[in-house]
C-alpha cells in the first residue's frame, strides 16, 4: 500500500546522503584563514535585510563610519552597502538569496547584517528558505559566537553554537512521506563537530579561561549528539589545562538562570538548535535579544548580525525608526575585533553597555515614548569620543 511513497521517500534521503558526504569531503581539504593584516583595503558589507533590518543596520553602520572614519580616508577599510535582500526580493526569485545580492556578498571580505524575514506557515510569503542558514552555508560560517555579560550578576559567558549542520541545515528538506507521517532530517559530522569544539576549546586556553561547558541531547539522540559529545571527549584531551564538563540541553536552559551555578559557566559549545535556544535565553538575562549581538565566522568569510528578527509588525505600524539598534551596535563591535580593530571595538562595548545599562540618558521602548535608534546611535558616538569613558566605565565595574 505504501510501497511507492516508501521508495520516494528513500530516493529522497539518497539524495540528502550524497549531498552531505560531498560535504564532508570538501570540509576535509584544508582553508587556511583569512588574515586581515595583509588585506587592503578589508571590505565591509552592509546588508539591510527586511522589515526593520535596514533601519536599524543604518545605524549601526554610521557607527562605525564615525569609528573607521580615518580608516577609510586613508583606504585601509572600504564599505559597500548591498541592497535587496528583502522578503520581496527572494520571494519573487524563490530563493533564499537571489543570485547578483549571493554575488556581490562574495565580494566583501565581512558583512553587517540586519534581520531578514523568514516565512512560516500562514505568512503571505512562500515558503522558502531562511537567508541567514542560506547564508552560513554558502560563505561556510559554520561558527555562530555570542557572548553575554551581566556584571552585576557574575554572569560573563561566550557561546560558541555550531552554525551549518544539525536541524537547521536540512530544514527545507524534510519530506511528507504520507498525509499523516513527515520525516525531518538532522545531520552531525565529525569534521564539522571538530571545528566548532575546537574553536571554543582555543578560545578558552587562550583566554586563560578553564571551563568548557558541551551542552547536547545524547542520552536519547545517540547516533547525531552522541557523536558531538564523543568528539568533545577526544579534543578535551588535547587540552589538558582547560577542564569541561556536558550538559543535557533541558537541564542547561535550568541552570542558566540557576543564581547558584550560572556563574560556574563560562564557554559553552553546542550543535545548532540547542545553541540557538540557549543564546536566546542567555540574552533575555542580558536585557532582551535585543541586546545581544551575534558572530558568524567562517575561514574566509564572517558576518555580524543582530539575534532577533525582522519585526515586520512593527514597520506596519510605523514605529520601525523606534527599533532598537542596540544588538547590531554589538555585532558591529564584534566585528571591529574580528578585522584587528581591538581598541576601538572595547570602546563601543564599553559604551554600549553604559548607554543601556548604566546611565540610561536615552531610553528605546519600541514606540514613540522612548527614543529613536538614531538618537541612541548619536548618544553612544557622543560617549565613545567622551574622554571620561575609560572612568565611567571603571566606576560602574
């Protein structure tokens, strides 16, 4: 009775199969890395996105103009803003990234990134796939970094959540093998685990940082996370002066806002999904995602971007210029780091958080009683340049 939908089912999943061990293979030829002190000039893409994306990366990119500004004069940092990445756009090409905007992302050595719309069902758009797994899987981002810092609770973590396998990379190709049965397919290699363990197991040596936290599922999904957990074990032992312990995903969004072992945290590392739920979470406890800014590094390629959505409900009703631009500022801090900037990145940091969290001289509610993103930008630039930041940061630690 269900023999033939069986056998499309199966010619499916060898698809899946072959395309996934290319992969594979292609992750075992060695990148090296980019390095940014041979490029010149580095090149900056900004990329709007929809909904309240290319409001809120405006600002974030006057940010960093008045940052870079020598930079720039003197040819060291180019910046290309790269339009169309809109829901309009990839819905009439049906593709997740239409072709010329794939291109001329390719072009660019970084990018900053608003949020883009990804349609679910019900939306007035079709069904296609979403621009940042696009996006991470065509530039290879396969590492997706977050910090969160709450200093008054002791809370200083850095995620490190693996960006191009697990449930997300195949979500556009799951099948409906009968009106009552649909399969979703979720995939872990072992190339692709060592990389991102490996990154957070440097991170934390280098920082001289001895604790490394795995957070997964493999008591019950034993072949994908348990392969993720088993390959932890094996480069933990490369790592002789960096202790770790794992985490069962359930258990480690209870912890996180556990006062009494939070602050036992510090570098967390863990497959796609689980890392995305958690991000969230840690942010929440920041102040909101809108807070929290997010990393997507690559060897050759990055990109920087807020970790919330695009909030089309909130350019519908005209309040889009009230969005806060505080997660891309971050992101954009983060990528002034990347690129070899470090001073200029902790000074955004530092006045990030004393604009949000400390003085609070201009408020975003998201409506017309708060401020706009525009009037925080100029706030942030004015304290960036104040001579007194160093010690206004020193007197809110």
């Amino acid at each position: 009775m269900y023999e033939q939908k069986i056998e499309k089912a199966k010619e499916h999943f060898g698809k899946i199969l072959a395309e996934q061990l290319e992969r594979v293979e292609r992750m075992k030829t060695s990148q090296e890395w980019t390095d940014y002190t041979t490029l010149k000039p580095i090149t900056i893409g900004f990329v709007g996105g929809d909904g309240i994306g290319p409001f809120i990366a405006e600002e974030a990119k006057r940010v960093l103009e008045f940052l870079l500004k020598d930079e720039i004069a003197s040819g060291k940092i180019e910046m290309r803003t790269i339009e169309g990445l809109t829901i309009e756009n990839r819905a009439k090409v049906m593709k997740a990234i239409p072709e010329d905007i794939l291109e001329e992302i390719k072009k660019c050595h970084v990018l900053l990134k608003g949020p883009t719309t990804t349609p679910k069902k019900g939306d007035p758009w079709p069904n296609i796939e979403s621009a940042n797994v696009a996006m991470r899987r065509e530039l290879d981002l396969f590492a997706n970094v977050r910090p969160v810092k709450v200093p008054e609770d002791g809370i200083d973590w850095i995620f490190f959540r693996e960006n191009t396998e697990g449930a997300y990379i195949l979500g556009r190709k799951g099948v409906d093998v009968t009106d009552d049965l649909a399969i979703d397919f979720k995939v872990i290699t072992t190339q692709g685990s060592e990389r991102i363990i490996r990154m957070a197991f440097d991170y934390a040596k280098k920082n001289n940082i001895n604790r490394v936290t795995v957070v997964t599922k493999a008591n019950v999904v034993k072949k994908t996370d348990g392969k993720f957990l088993d390959t932890a074990e094996k480069i933990a032992k490369e790592y002789p002066e960096v202790e770790w312990d794992d985490w069962f995903i359930d258990i480690m969004t209870a912890k996180l806002i556990d006062p009494a072992r939070r602050t036992q945290f510090r570098v967390i590392v863990a497959p796609n999904l689980y890392g995305d739920i958690i991000t969230d979470e840690a942010a929440q406890l920041q102040g909101g995602v809108g807070t929290a800014g997010s990393a997507n590094i690559g060897k050759r390629y990055a990109m920087f971007e807020a970790i919330h959505g695009s909030a089309p409900r909130m350019v519908k009703e005209g309040r889009a210029k009230y969005a806060d631009p505080s997660s891309i500022m971050r992101a954009a801090a983060m990528l002034l780091n990347h690129i070899g900037y470090k001073e200029k990145a902790e000074k955004l940091e530092k006045a990030l958080s004393i604009c949000s969290q400390y003085e609070k001289k201009v408020v975003i509610t998201g409506r017309s009683d708060g401020a706009t993103g525009a009037e925080l930008a100029n706030y942030v630039m004015e304290t960036v340049k104040d001579p007194e930041l160093e010690s206004k940061w020193k007197s809110y630690q």
